[in-house]
C-alpha cells in the first residue's frame, strides 16, 4: 500500500490521495504514509461480493456530499507494487489524448491464447479451438489482460455506465518483469524477486 500511496503522490497529479478501508490499522498506515483516510469504507462495500465499481461509487458519493467534484481520477490498488508515478501521468495523457472513459496498464500472454488447452478429470487434453492449430504461434494475433494495477478514469462516466470498462477503454501495455498482482505467498516471491531486477536495471 505505501509504494502505491508514494506513486501517487510523487505524480503530482491528485488534488487528493485518500485509502478507502474499513481496517483501523490500515487506515492508520495510510496515513503514516500521508494518505488521508476522510470516511471509513461501508460494511455493505467491505464483503467479498463488493465490487472495484461499487467502492469507487461509495467515495465520489461522499465527496460530492461535502462539496467536491472531481473529473479525473485514478482507482490505485494496493496490492500493485510496481505502479509509479511516470506510469500514472501516462495514463492521464492517455486519457486526454483520446477522450476515453478509461485506461489500464495490460500485459501480453506469453503464450498464445489461441492455442489454449483444457484438461478434463482424467487429465486427458484437447485444445478450446482446434482451427488455430496448424499457424504458427507467431502469426496469430496478440492477446492482453488486465495487469490489475490502477484504473484512470473519467468520473462522469463512470457514475453514468457504473463500470471501468467500455467500449472506450484504452490500455498501456507493460512489461512482465514490471507488474506482479499479489494475490498470496508465490505472488509475494515474485514480485520480491521482480522488484530486485527492477532495481538493479534502473542502475
């Protein structure tokens, strides 16, 4: 959470970088690492069922209640360590320069999806789609997933369709060795062992 906080900050992008949580003791780190935290996230939005949307609604909501409106902004994960400020203002300037409803940093398969096979109780395989089989990996087309990092946003847009993706959403692709989404202990692992590559190539 703090090198998130710290990206955003260092951006100079945001009028204001706040943590939504219904958890005292992150609330508390939050700030520590000069977030505010204005309100404490609603029981109905702190469930497993809740969505990225539904909490972004929760605190536009309550900004407009006191009296601020925002026309950009960015939904910032916490657990995306990699996310820094140069990757934020691109963003923005990806916004701008298109006029879109929404941009998210993607990566790219590393194997083609085309070629993609499932596996049956027995462990016997068969490809989803057979008709891909005889082009070379190379040939077929590119495909890209949600690096699961940040969201920028058009905020009227977003209160309008209730989501982060349309039909006008565009992505900045990154590299793998520069996103890991940390979902448990192997996530953790890499993205450690990510970081010091990282860091020895900024040398």
């Amino acid at each position: 959470m703090a090198y998130s906080i710290e990206a955003a900050l260092k951006s100079g992008l945001y009028d204001e970088v706040m943590v939504s949580t219904d958890d005292a003791e992150i609330a508390e780190i939050a700030k520590q690492y000069g977030s505010k935290v204005p309100f404490m996230r609603s029981e109905k939005n702190s469930n497993d069922y809740a969505t990225t949307v539904d909490v972004l609604i929760e605190v536009l909501d309550w900004y407009q209640k006191t009296g601020q409106e925002f026309q950009q902004a960015t939904c910032i994960y916490a657990c995306a360590p990699f996310v820094n400020s140069k990757l934020l203002q691109d963003s923005f300037a990806l916004l701008d320069q298109e006029n879109c409803d929404c941009v998210f940093p993607s990566l790219a398969y590393s194997h083609p999806i085309q070629r993609a096979l499932k596996v049956d109780q027995n462990g016997k395989i068969e490809p989803f789609d057979n008709s891909n089989s005889t082009i070379r990996t190379q040939d077929l087309e590119k495909a890209y997933f949600d690096a699961g990092m940040f969201y920028t946003f058009n905020v009227d847009r977003l209160l309008t369709t209730k989501s982060l993706r349309s039909n006008n959403t565009f992505t900045i692709e990154v590299e793998d060795l520069h996103a890991q989404d940390i979902d448990n202990e192997n996530d953790w692992i890499l993205a450690e062992m990510k970081y010091k590559l990282f860091s020895n190539e900024s040398l």
